[in-house]
C-alpha cells in the first residue's frame, strides 16, 4: 500500500517537472535572443532593461529596432528614452530613420527636435535626405528629363522660338518639410519663370547675349515660398534658337485669309451668275410680252377697218414710212442694225 503511493506521488513529480521543463524551453525559446539585446544594450550603456524587453515583444514591438535606435542616440549623446522610441514605432514612424537624422543635424549645427523630426518622418517625409540635403544642397534639372522633355521651350516677342534649360541649387528647410511643396513645385515654377522671361523679351538675342538675366528675373520671383526649399541658385545650362514661329503663324494666317478671300470670291461669283440668269429669264419674260403685244397690233388695226377709222391709203402710208425707217436703219446701223430692223418689222 506505501509502495502504491509513493509510487502515484513520484509520478505527479515528474509530471510537474516535465511541464516546467517545457515552461523554461518556450521561455528560452521566445525570450533568450532579448538577452542578447540586454546584454548589448548594457554594454553601450543604453540602459534597456530585460522587463522593457519583454514587454515589447508582448506589445509587438520590434526590440532590434528599439535597441539599435536606443544605443546609436545615447552614443551621440542625444536622450532619448526607451518610451518615445517605442511610441513612435507604434505611431507607424521609422525611428532608426529618425535618430540619425537627430544625430546628422547635430553634427552639423541644426536645430532639430525629437518632436520635429517624428513629426516629419509620420507625414511621409525621409527626414535622413531631408538633413543631408540641408547640409549638402542638390541639383534639380529643369525640365525634369523623367517627364520626356528636354528643354523649356518660350518665344519671344520677335517671334522667335528660345529652347533653354536650368539647373537648380536648392536646400532642404527643415521649418517648412510638413506641408511644403516637392520638388515638382520647383520644377514648374521655375520653367514658369523661364517662359515669362523669354516672353517679355524684345528680342532673342537679348537671351542668347545675356542667358543670366533669365536666372536674376526668376530669382526674384521668390519661388521658393512655400515649398520645403530653399532656392540657392539658377543655371541656365543651356540655350538654343528653335522655329521662327512669329513666321510660321503669320503663313498660316496669310493662308487662312487666301481661303477666306477666295471663299468670298466664289460667293460674289456664284451671286453674279445667279443675277445673271435672273435677268435672262427677266427679258426672255419682257420679250415674251412684247410679242403678245405686238399680237394684238393686227387685231387693233382690223377693228378700226371696221369701224372705219383707218383706211387703206392710211395703212399703206404706215407701210411706207415703216419702210423708209427701216432703210434709214440699215444704212445708218449696219448689218447688225439691218437684222435688228427686220426682226422687228417681222
């Protein structure tokens, strides 16, 4: 019976050292590379103690990200504690990205704050170019040759065509990176500038004498406000002469005008040629008249036989002198006239 149970009491023990036996391997298993951590955190005097560890892993928090930014901000001497890391990683920012910006501004003289900088880098902005660009100021071509075009095309006031393209030298303002414009801003600003220079010039050659003067009008314009820049300068690279497109609209319109004129040529001619058989149609109508009346000639004279109001000498005195006017005609008038009178004798 004493064998029986102890046997039942070593069998519960080894039951419960089996469970803490498995206890202690997933322990080890999930929390042994955070010693690791601890250790190196402890070794750069970063001070992420083991329970800050553990409580990223069960708030899922990256611990490499935390650490690595813990250490590289207390070796440069910057405080940042284990819990702004952390809010800021939860927040969706990249803290690595920030602290060494932190640590690049700070070795080059720039105000930037923790505050700042997080603040940027949650906007979407890469704050690490942002302070290198600071410091080390970029180039901009303008056009942009990702857009297709190679150079800003502007006529001047002589007609001509004036292809150019700039160069611009601008640096990041830390102040201005939430919710100043990009890059593209500056890029369209800029080649607004450009245009409206060569625009108002009298004459393309005052471009291709003086190409600085395009650089001194833009820069004047100021449009580097409200954007994230600060525009440093503007080269012009390069300037050619295009079409003479003063010319070519000024062919163009002189051909618009032939086709114009020429239309109303047509217009006036066709109008004419309409008059014309109106007034064909007019005298074939009065002609026609006349003959009715001619018609009635015969019938006035047979009535007035009748009636005794005209005799015979009197119609052949008529035929007489209708006789001897249309011979005076003839010898007066020619052939033509001769037809002309015995058409209407007929």
């Amino acid at each position: 019976m004493a064998t029986s149970i102890l046997a039942a009491v070593s069998g519960e023990w080894w039951v419960l050292i089996a469970l803490a036996g498995v206890v202690v391997i997933v322990f080890l298993a999930l929390f042994m590379p955070l010693f690791g951590l601890w250790l190196q955190a402890l070794a750069a005097h970063a001070g992420v103690g083991i329970r800050d560890l553990i409580g990223m892993r069960l708030r899922k928090v990256n611990p490499h990200v935390i650490v690595l930014s813990r250490i590289q901000a207390v070796r440069a001497g910057l405080e940042l504690s284990t819990e702004q890391l952390e809010s800021h990683y939860l927040a969706g920012g990249r803290p690595v990205n920030v602290v060494r910006a932190l640590i690049a501004a700070n070795r080059a003289n720039i105000d930037l704050t923790w505050k700042v900088g997080t603040a940027i880098d949650l906007a979407g902005r890469d704050i690490l170019d942002a302070v290198q660009t600071s410091v080390n100021p970029k180039v901009i071509d303008c056009p942009n040759p990702v857009s297709g075009k190679t150079t800003i095309d502007a006529v001047a006031k002589d007609g001509i065509q004036v292809k150019a393209k700039a160069r611009v030298t601008v640096r990041a303002n830390i102040d201005r990176l939430v919710g100043g414009a990009t890059e593209e801003t500056i890029i369209a600003r800029v080649g607004e500038g450009i245009v409206t220079t060569i625009g108002s010039s009298d004459s393309y050659k005052q471009v291709l004498e003086n190409p600085d003067l395009i650089s001194k009008k833009v820069l004047e314009k100021g449009l580097d406000a409200g954007t994230a820049f600060e525009i440093l300068s503007i080269d012009i690279a390069d300037v050619d002469v295009g079409e003479n497109v003063g010319a070519k609209l000024q062919a163009d319109q002189a051909e618009a005008d032939k086709r114009r004129f020429q239309a109303e040529a047509e217009k006036r001619r066709a109008m004419a040629m309409a008059r014309e058989q109106e007034m064909k149609a007019l005298t074939q109508e009065n002609r026609a008249q006349v003959v009715l009346a001619e018609a009635e000639i015969p019938k006035a004279m047979a009535e007035a036989f009748r009636s005794g109001n005209l005799g015979i000498m009197d119609y052949y005195r008529m035929k007489n002198i209708q006789a001897d006017t249309q011979m005076r005609g003839n010898i007066a008038g020619g052939p033509g006239h001769k037809q002309e009178g015995d058409k209407h004798s007929s």
